[in-house]
C-alpha cells in the first residue's frame, strides 16, 4: 500500500518580508476594491496567513492602511526626476505640476485615502505622512522662491499662497476623476497651472518675446476649454443618474 505524500509545509517568510506582502497584497486590494470595502481576512487570504497576523503589526486597518500610504510617499520621494535646476521658473513648474498630475493620474486610490480619509483627521498634522506630503510638495516652493529671488516673479504675493493655489487647482481638477465621475488631460491642465501662475507673478511682461506670449496665450485658451468641459461633464451627472434610476 503506497503511504500518503504529506502535505508541503508553507516556507515561513522573516518579519519583514511578512509585513511587505501584507502591504503589497492591501496596496492591491485598494485599487480593486476601494477602502471601505477591504477587509483584513480577506488580506490574510490572499497572503497566506492568518488574520491574527496582521494584528501582529498593524493595530486595525486604518492602521495598516496609513503605513501603506506612507510607504507610496516614500516611494516619490526616492523617484530619480529630472533636475529643475537652470530650467527657469515656468518650465519648472510645469515639469513639477505634471509629475503630481501624473501621481493622481497613476494612483486615484492611493490619493483618495489621504485626501478623504487621512487629511481630515485632526491627528492629521502630527502623522509621519504628513511631514512625507510637506516634503514632496516642497519642490515647488522652492522653484517658486527661486522665481522670485531671481527677478522672474513679483514678490507681492507670498509664495505659501502660490503654493496653496497650485495644489488647490490640481486637486479641483482632478476631483471628478478621483469620484470615478470624470476625467482630465494632464498636459492640458499642467500647461494651464503653470502657464496661469507664471503670467499672473511674471515680474516683467511687457518684455515677453511674442513667439512666448503666443504660446502662453494658446495654453489659456486649452485650460478654458477643459474648465468647459468639466463644467458640462458635471451639468450632466444628474441627467445620467436620474436615467440610469
């Protein structure tokens, strides 16, 4: 009588290895399914491993989730771009607003959990991923210091405000998108943001060559029609859900 094969023995992966297929398999989970429908068992499912273990090194979802995000950040942060340096104030800004056009672009789930469910937090401020978003959106505060060290832009606007408006219009243009309600051109809305900011600060536009001045005139023109777009896309939910009910 031939004697039963026993069953493989699972190889036990080390600690770290353990919380890096926890992060990677819930990373994934959150771009299938969306926050509010991950749950911790269905993670340890997937990696092998009882739900038990998870609570081994994180203390509850939102937990394991907020390492995850701080984990993406990092992930920017060590992301080889180009030098902006040399490359004056308007191209370097439309260099910067595209790479972080490009992250939405890329990850709306990862950019929905810290925009609805992180940034709201009052605890928010003392989190580490906080320090981890003031450090990627630095880059921009310092091209536009730099814009107006070197006499490019005006100085009568605080660059904290400059800041803000840049952030505030990449995230309202993107909003749409991020709800699954819409979508938007990144080259469009960067030449926009950037071409916006830049004409508004420049320091000295009566010196602007024409060939310039035409160009920042045609990116205008494109960001208008996208706000157009976006206006009528939004004009036209209610009509699409009333029909769809």
């Amino acid at each position: 009588m031939a004697t039963p094969r026993s069953r493989p023995t699972a190889r036990r992966l080390p600690r770290d290895e353990r919380i890096a297929k926890i992060m990677t398999v819930t990373r994934a989970m959150l771009a299938e399914k969306g926050y509010d429908s991950i749950i911790t068992i269905e993670v340890a499912e997937r990696c092998g491993i009882s739900e038990s273990t998870i609570y081994k090194y994180f203390d509850s979802k939102r937990d394991l989730l907020i390492k995850v995000a701080e984990q993406w950040f990092d992930e920017l942060l060590r992301e080889d771009h180009r030098s902006v340096a040399g490359r004056g104030t308007l191209e370097a800004l439309r260099q910067l607003v595209w790479r972080n056009l490009s992250v939405v672009r890329r990850e709306p789930a990862l950019t929905r959990f810290v925009l609805l469910d992180l940034r709201p937090d009052p605890a928010y401020r003392s989190m580490p991923i906080f320090e981890l978003n003031r450090r990627f959106t630095a880059q921009v505060t310092e091209v536009l210091v730099e814009g107006v060290r070197c006499g490019e832009l005006r100085d009568d606007v605080p660059v904290s405000l400059l800041r803000d408006m840049i952030f505030g219009c990449i995230e309202h243009q993107t909003w749409a998108f991020l709800r699954g309600e819409g979508n938007f051109s990144v080259e469009d809305v960067t030449d926009g943001i950037a071409t916006v900011i830049y004409r508004g600060m420049q320091a000295t536009q009566t010196t602007m060559p024409k060939a310039t001045q035409q160009g920042l005139d045609d990116a205008v023109s494109r960001l208008e029609q996208v706000a157009i777009r976006l206006e009528r896309s939004a004009a036209d939910l209610p009509k699409k859900r009333k029909t769809q009910a």
